[in-house]
C-alpha cells in the first residue's frame, strides 16, 4: 500500500528550490497566543524552520524550530511571553537545511488590538 501524503500533481523539489508559499499568522484569544500556518513547496528533503516573533522594540517575544518537517504544510500556536495589547510585532520564519544556508525567508508584520 502506498500512502502519497504531498498532492501527487506536485513535483517534490530539491533543497536549494524549497520556498515558503503562504505564512499567516492571526491573533488568537485575548491576544496572547497566535495561530501559525506554513505552507512550503513539496520539497524531497526534510527540511528545518525557524519562527521569531519580536516587538516593537526588536525584542523576541516567541520563538520555535520544527527540525526536519515532515509535512509542507503545517499549523500551530504560539504563546508570546509579554503579550502587549496594541502593540506591534515582525514575525520571521526562515528555512534552512542542517548545515546548510537559508534557503528562503518571509516576514509578517503584526497588530495586536
């Protein structure tokens, strides 16, 4: 039996070639917590991800890794340690190989209300 967990009408691409295709990030609750969604090209090599979000000040406020990604597609909260109502945020999510070079980045602009 064969399982196809990457839609068969894409081709996986090879490392150098994976991008970021969609990252959205919304405010959830009283604004402590956001809801992360990454979606990447089908790649052919697990690849590593790096999510920061700073404040206004430039200061991180939450961070994860997801260490060689099973799925191109993903979702999941974060918890932001000082929570700052209205406040602004920059949200980076890099993707890179272990032992490798970035191989793409986005970044995402944030009010909290």
């Amino acid at each position: 039996m064969d399982l196809n967990i990457v839609d068969p009408s894409e081709i996986p691409v090879p490392p150098e070639d994976v991008r970021i295709r969609r990252l959205v990030i919304t405010p959830v609750g009283d604004g402590g917590r956001l809801k992360v969604e990454i979606d990447l090209t089908p790649f052919q090599q697990r690849p590593t991800l790096h999510l920061t979000i700073r404040d206004s000040r430039g200061e991180e406020v939450a961070s994860t890794s997801i260490i060689e990604a099973m799925s191109p597609k993903m979702s999941f909260t974060l918890h932001l340690r000082r929570p700052d109502p209205g406040g602004v945020y920059q949200a980076e999510c890099l993707v890179r190989y272990i032992d490798g070079p970035n191989v793409d980045q986005k970044t995402q602009k944030l009010i909290l209300n």
